[in-house]
C-alpha cells in the first residue's frame, strides 16, 4: 500500500501548476525520460508505442490516398538549402551543422533536416519528366532536428518524430485540393481517433510556413485554455519548382513547372492527446491510440479460481482489443492508481463473488463510472465501453472549448473576457492589416492562430483598428 | 516496344560486371536515387515498401519475444561516447560532428550516432533498480550515420536504416542465451523469409565489434562468391554496465552490475536479397518482402472482356496476396520486361483465348517457368507458386553456395582452389592465433569471416602454420 501513496503524491495538480502536472505525467506516466542530450527525450515504450499506433493509423489513411513512403537523407548540404530564399531564412537560424567527418574537416557543412523540401524538391527535379510521372505522392517518417532555445517533453523539442509529405500535381488547383484534403485527414484523425475538436483554417500570412504560399493548419484548445497547433498543411504554388528548375512536359508539349505541397504532424500530438484529456489522477488515452484498452485485474487473487478466471476473460478480449492481465503480486488498489496514471481507457475487475454471479465490474477511465455486466455480454460491453469513452472524452474537450471560446468586438472585451474567464480561443474580426494583428496581440496577449475555413461575420469592423473587417479569425495563446 | 529495348539495353550483365550489374538494378528498379548528400542515398517507394515489409516482419518476431520499441536522441556528447574505451576508439573515427546549433557554437560537440550502445547504458543507469527491473528488452528503428570512405547502395553507404536491439539480463548466461536467440530469429528469418542460406558464427576476437565480449553474425554468399554479413548479435558481459555505474539490487540484496546484449540488422539486406537473387533481368524478390507479390497483365487488352475479367482476378486474388493489375497502355512486352526488372515473384497473364478457356497463365519469375491454370483453382495455384518461388530461390542459392565452398587443409589449396573454382567460402582450420589469421588474408587473399557454431573438425592441423588446430573457420571476401 505504501505503493499507492506514493504513485498519488508523485502528481502536482493541474489546477495547481499545469505545467509541472504535464511533465510529472510524461515522467510518471512513463511516456519519456531525459538523457544527457540537452533538449531532447528518450521515448519510452509506453510512449513509444501511442507513437506506433499514431503512425500505423495515419499510415493507413495515407496510403489509402496514393500516397508512397521513401527514406530521404537525413542531411541537406548548406547550398542546397540556400536554394529557395524564404525558407533558408526561416530554418537557417535554428539548424544543427556538421562540419566534420571522422577527423577531417567538410568541404562544405551540412545541417540535419529540419524538415525536407529541399531534398524532396531535388529529387523530384530528376523524376519528374512528363505529365505523367505526376503526381507524385510521397511521405517520409523520420526525425528532425530544429534548435530551439526552450523545449518540453513532445510539445518542442530539437529532435522530434513526424511525417512529411511532399507531394507535386501538374496544376495549382490539383495541389491546392490535395493540401485541403490533408487537412482533413488530420481533422479527421484528430476528432474520430484523438477525440480532440479541431479548428481548421488558414495561417495569417505573418505566421506562414517559410516558403509557401498558403499554410492551413488545425488548431486545438487545450484543458487550460492555450492553443496548440496540431497539425500543417502547406500549398507552395511553384515557386519551389523555380527555385529548384523541376519541370515536366505537358500534354500540348509544353515545359511548364509543377505545384507543390507538404503536410506534417509529429510526436507533439501525444502532448495534445495529454493536454486534451488528462486529469489529476494521470493520462487519459483515446481507445484508438491506447496500447493497453483494457486492463484486467484479479481481486482477491489467492481465492481459488480467481486468476483462472481473469485469465479466461483476457483470452476471451485479445482477439478483439488490445489487453493486459495484470497478474502481479501488486494490490489492486496499486493497480487502480497504475493504470488510471498511464490512462487506460478501460479496466476489468473480477473477485470471487463476481466469478460466482457470472459478472464483472468495468470502470471508465475518463468518468471513473463503475459498471456491473454479465459476463455473457462482455465483448460487446467492452466495445461499448470504449467507444463511451472516446464519445465522453470529446464531449468533455468540446464542452471546455465552449466554455472558453470568446467572441469579442473591441480589445478591451478581449481582456476583459480572458480576465473574468481565463484563456480560451477568442474569435474576433480582422481587416487583414499585419500592423493590427501585431497590436491585438501587444495590447491584449492573443496572437492569430487561425482564419477559420468556417467563415461568419460576428462584426462588420476590425477588432483593432475598427476599420471594415475582411476575416473571422481565432486568436490564443499558443503552446 | 521502343521501351522494351531500353529497358533490356540498361542493364549490364552479372558476368560481364556483377558491381555495374548490381547499380544498375538499384536503379533501374526504381530502389533508389542519389542526391547531392554524398554517401547517402534516397530509398525510393519501391525500395522502401520493401524495407516496411522487412521491418513489419522482424518486429512482429521482436515483440512476440517480448522486446518494447522506444527511440532514443540521435546525438551523443562526445564525453558519453568516451565513456567506454574500446567502444570510442572503434566508432570516434567514423562519426559525424555537429558543432554548432544555428549560429551558436556547442559547448561540446555531439556524434550523429553510429549505433547508440552509449545512450542506452545511459537510461539503463537511471531506471534499473533491482532484479524486478530485469531483462530489459528494448528495440530501436531508426537511422545511424557512419562516415564511410568508399559507399554502396544498401551495402554500405553513410546513412543506413536499421533495428538495434539492446537488452540487459540479471546473469551472464541469461544474455548469452538472448544473444543465441536474437541470432537465430536473424538467421530463420533469412532462411524462411528471404530464402538466403546463411552460416552462424561467432566472429574471430579481431573481428568483434568495438566494446563485445563476442560477436555473432550470420554470413551470407553471394551470388558472385563473396560473403555478406547479413546481421549481428553482440554478447557484452558487463564491461559497459560498470563504465556506465548500472547497478541493481539482486534478491540477495547484494548491489551487483546486469549483463548486456545488443543486435543488429540493417538495409544492407536488401542489397543480400539482390545479389543473391538477381540475374540479368533484374530483381528477383522472396514473396515475403515483395511489394507485388503478384502482377496481373490483360494481354489483347482491347479484346472486350479482357480488362474486366483481369479486375475480376485482381478482386479474387488482393484479400490474400499483395497485387498489381497493370491494366496501363504500354505494351505487354513491355509490361513483362518492367516486372521482371522489378523482381515480381508470379505474372499472371490472361487474354481472350485464356477467358473462352477458363483459365490463366502463371510465369514465376526465379525459372520463367509458365503454366496454364484453370480459374477455377486460381487462389490455390497462386499460394502454391509463390511457395515455388520461395523454395526455388533457396534451393538456388543454396546449389551455389554449395558449389561455392571448399575445404582446403593447406593455404596453396586456399589459392589453387579460389583460382580454379573463383571466390567462395574456403572451410578451413584454425590454431587460434591472430598472427596466422592475418597470414591467411595477406597470403591467401581471404580473410576469416566466421567460427561457425556448427563445428566439424576436417583437419587437426592449422591451414597456416600447422600447429594442432582448435576451431574450423570460414574465409571469403567480404562486401
């Protein structure tokens, strides 16, 4: 028992110090672990394998669409990055360089991709010939490495897990379809699977991605009211395939350059998925992405029959979901505090007085609602449960996105509403004017996070300068 | 029919040039690209769907034998790598060097990892604590960088993928026992899946890898009569565990140091598999880890009914098998050329007299061998081809492998023997000695490639210096 005290004292609450809760349950949780690598995370299996779940599940979804996966160098040699001008200027600062082989000194320096345009775009210029080598559809899971001054365990970090697609369409059109059907591919991803509402829209163009044209991401609204952009899409135009001579011959023989995309989520979606849905007793996972979704633990173990019966129910549940049978000599009330901490969605408790009325006892991670079912039920209970789970978990998310979501027409509302109600996403008009997104945030300490592909005129002026407003926008404060 | 010459044209054959022979298939089979990254290559979809299908194998092995994935920092300090000596002195000269964070000079330099022994003792310190705590089964996917003079496709270039396993045991002969294992799973992965024979052995104390107690590997013959080592499985004792001060409570309560294993295998398995199984007229893939498993071609394709009763084969056969329909305008000719190049293990072809018939033609792709085969039997015609196809390349293989090896019990029988029958492996044996060991390589041209487990003693003198002999060795060339 002094195991139990323990697991419960390790955590700070969230309503305490949401930041030391969110580290305590990436530490406790056993999701990560530092090393003596200054800024990045050991992933640890049971973090590990929320990734491997994360990726099989957009994997699919990817390939499902066309798309093909490559492996592209992890190294980019300076003057090939240097070749399009936004985007050296935009990743140039925060790169790690190479500068020596074994002992001898580079002729030219490289740094480690802080994401891959630029070896896709060179690649794509000795591929692509004619209007029938398009398009082409390629994704990448890698890591990469951008040098940021201040990181946290998923959220910013200098190396981090993610995919990249790089794709290229003959027309501007096709390419822009493909950057919005990404999009909501991660919206999808993220409300169905993650159970996490998602604001989708395009990027101001202050806040774009180095290089491209239009940046479309989606945007969350975390248990304490920040922002976090969850996922990107880009549309480049052609302005890389200049930059990187890729042509192809069109069917009136024409030599004309392709248009571009890339689209990105990485292992900062496991901080979402933390930040979503945890609670002071620990993790909350989504049943999609939980390695273990359902936990079964022995009460009363010693009692004959007992374990036999456990063991019978898991062999029952592991052809359907992915189970674990805790057997160890741990009490079960250590077990409730474990598994409630590493956020399994589920769990299973079977005594010898249950065995006897053919029953068993579910608990719901997210409400902790304790149900009494026939054993005779019990896959479809299970099943039943975990998707209770999912619907309540996104019903509790967009219950607090609700509750913290501001419309305002004057700065001053803007504060006085973040006063009274803390932060949220606040969605006010906007007359397009760089300068006034600059002053909202200045005066007010929301930036833009988005111009909602769902469009409605709340006002007819800007928030700022009250001048005619052109655009809806969601302004936060962003992780 | 302009396509087909040019794609015949391409290659270069294995007699007359087996490394040009073995590009040119890297190439032209669509596995990979260079960039302007030297030493580092792009693995294209076709290339790394292969790979998927290798790692999707051997991980659900992994894991089945109760190994966890988890990713580690892709940095080492340079005061970590120094940590064990004989480690550092066998990678420090073949690493890459990041020096600078964006425009910062580090601190201290870090290492691109070359394989990541160090990281791992570095996180064991922190979380192994008694004997509760053991083994520990870890498996990491990733990417190391290892700065080579002289670089090859998948065998040896300056950025490869691979799998480390590094795993840590109460006892000695516990991690002697995961060393043994994780060799065997290696080595019937091999046989079974990729049908690549293979010898296990334990490499000469010259040949060990920086830091081992002993190393095993797995040793392959190639097509052209050198060896390749495919994988290996490192045993090492503890020797890391005290440079690193990893300690755990026994149940003696006794604090005492865990003993450690680490395995490996890479991409380099995908330059085995082509020049085991290629000839001149491409690839030819093992059905486990062939992307296309079966192409179906529509032949007078025109014809009505042809192309639909081609989807309707399509539609059977893609529940059970990973299939193409190329229903493309190119020629068949043309289409039998491409796939052949590609390595698919079974082309069906089916046109309109086949369709009146009820029946279809299987050509495998190892032996050109057709058969006509009534629709009736399709699904269990196909499995049973794919099987033929499996056993055909072993048994190839195998033949030249045998062919290949020769017992020699002096070095003029080495030289006599090579000269006569061309590279292979020389079986000979061995007083134990370093000395004799070089003398064999710089006299004989071959050097020891393996201690096979499998002993037979076909001599009682050294083939050196003729002193009683302790070990029978293989020799050979090796990639």
């Amino acid at each position: 028992m002094a195991n139990d005290k323990k697991l419960v004292e390790a955590i700070t609450s969230m309503d305490v110090d949401f930041a030391k809760w969110y580290t305590d349950i990436c530490k406790k949780a056993d999701l990560i672990d530092y090393s003596s690598v200054k800024g990045c995370m050991i992933i640890r299996p049971y973090g590990y394998a929320i990734w491997e779940l994360i990726q099989k599940n957009l994997d699919g979804r990817f390939k499902e669409l066309g798309h093909e996966n490559v492996y592209m160098p992890m190294f980019i040699p300076e003057s090939l990055l240097q070749k399009e001008k936004d985007h050296v200027a935009g990743f140039a600062p925060e790169v790690a360089w190479v500068t020596h082989g074994g002992s001898e000194k580079l002729t030219e320096r490289m740094c480690v991709r802080p994401t891959s345009e630029t070896l896709f775009c060179e690649h794509y210029a000795n591929i692509i010939r004619s209007y029938r080598d398009l398009p082409k559809l390629y994704n990448q899971w890698c890591s990469v490495v951008r040098w940021e001054k201040t990181t946290r365990p998923f959220l910013r970090s200098r190396e981090f897990l993610w995919q990249e697609g790089h794709t290229m369409h003959a027309t501007a059109d096709e390419a822009i379809a493909e950057t919005v059907q990404m999009l909501n591919v991660y919206a999808d991803f993220h409300e169905k699977d993650l159970a996490i509402p998602v604001v989708k829209g395009a990027k101001t163009p202050s806040d774009k991605f180095a290089g491209a044209e239009d940046t479309y991401a989606i945007e969350a609204l975390m248990h304490d009211g920040k922002a976090l952009q969850a996922a990107t899409s880009h549309y480049f135009g052609n302005g890389f395939a200049k930059a990187f001579d890729i042509t192809y011959t069109d069917k009136e023989n024409k030599l004309v350059h392709p248009f571009q995309t890339s689209w990105g989520c990485t292992t900062r979606m496991i901080g979402g998925i933390i930040m979503t849905h945890g609670d002071d007793n620990g993790l909350v996972l989504p049943p999609a992405v939980a390695p273990i979704q359902v936990v079964i633990i022995p009460v009363a173990m010693h009692k004959e029959g007992v374990i036999d019966a456990a063991k019978g129910l898991a062999d029952r549940l592991k052809g359907n979901f992915r189970v674990k049978l805790d057997d160890s000599d741990n009490s079960p009330g250590w077990k409730y505090a474990e598994y409630e901490m590493k956020g399994v969605p589920v769990r299973i408790e079977i005594g010898p007085r249950d065995i006897e009325a053919n029953q068993c006892v579910i608990v719901t991670r997210h409400d902790r609602e304790k149900t009494v079912i026939s054993l005779d039920n019990l896959e479809a209970a299970v099943a039943e449960k975990l998707q209770a789970v999912r619907d309540g978990l996104y019903a509790k998310a967009l219950a607090n996105r609700e509750r913290r979501t501001y419309n305002c027409e004057t700065m001053d509302e803007i504060i006085a509403k973040r006063a009274e109600n803390g932060d949220g996403f606040v969605r006010a008009m906007w007359c397009g004017d760089p300068e006034c997104e600059d002053k909202v945030k200045e005066v007010t300490g929301v930036g833009s996070r988005c111009v909602p592909l769902e469009q409605e005129a709340i006002s007819d002026k800007c928030v700022c300068c009250g001048k005619p407003a052109k655009q809806l926008v969601y302004w936060g404060i962003a992780y």
